[in-house]
C-alpha cells in the first residue's frame, strides 16, 4: 500500500507586515518566516486549506522528484529553505496580483518547478 506521496512547493513572495494575525498565524504554521522561503508540505486537504487563507502572501503548486532531488543536494535534507530572489525577476505584473492574471500569488500548478529553478 504505498502510494507516492505528492509535496506542495510554497513559497512566501510577500512580506507579513501588515496582516492580520490571523494570517501570520498560518504563515507561521507553514513555516514561511522571511520573504523568499520555500516549504515542502504534504498535498492533504489541511495544507490546501492554509493555502487558500493566504493565497495574498504565497505562491505554491506540485513539486516535481527532480527539483526536490535539486533542493536535497544543494540545500541538505530539510522542509524549509531559504532561496535566493528569482534571476529575471518575478512575473511581468508583479508580486500584488494573482498568477491566473499575470502576476505571482496564487496557485501555480506546475509552473512552481521552473520558479524554483530561477531561485536556486
């Protein structure tokens, strides 16, 4: 019975100043504690439901074996990482603005990988 596991890739783009507490609670629970953090979770419905409360602050989608393998390798076995700002920078509209509009938060599906990729 052992099922592959799928890992969620979150990444906190915003910083938490000025939120609501109860939005750096969560934030805190996910371990993203500074700008630029990555943290790998279990794909549960509790981590989608986090998720969905600050989607204004993250960035997050499916996690491919080949990119975690390239996190273990450069970064050591950990959940938490503290990535570089992507070269290129971020989408053409920004970090305020949803990724189904051209910006950066929100759910990115698989396109999480390649942002890794410029972050590492």
């Amino acid at each position: 019975m052992s099922e592959a596991k799928n890992y969620l890739g979150v990444i906190l783009v915003r910083g938490k100043l000025g939120a609501k507490q109860e939005v750096k609670d969560t934030l805190q629970m996910l371990r993203l504690q500074t700008t630029n953090t990555l943290a790998v979770h279990e794909d549960t419905e509790v981590v989608r439901g986090m998720l969905k409360k600050v989607k204004d602050y993250v960035t997050y989608g499916e996690l491919k074996k080949e990119v975690m393998d390239k996190l273990k390798k450069e970064y050591g076995e950990k959940n938490t990482y503290n990535l570089k700002p992507p070269r290129g920078g971020f989408e053409r509209k920004g970090v305020k603005k949803p990724y189904k509009l051209g910006g950066v938060l929100g759910y990115r599906l698989e396109k999480i990988n390649e942002l890794i990729e410029k972050m590492i």
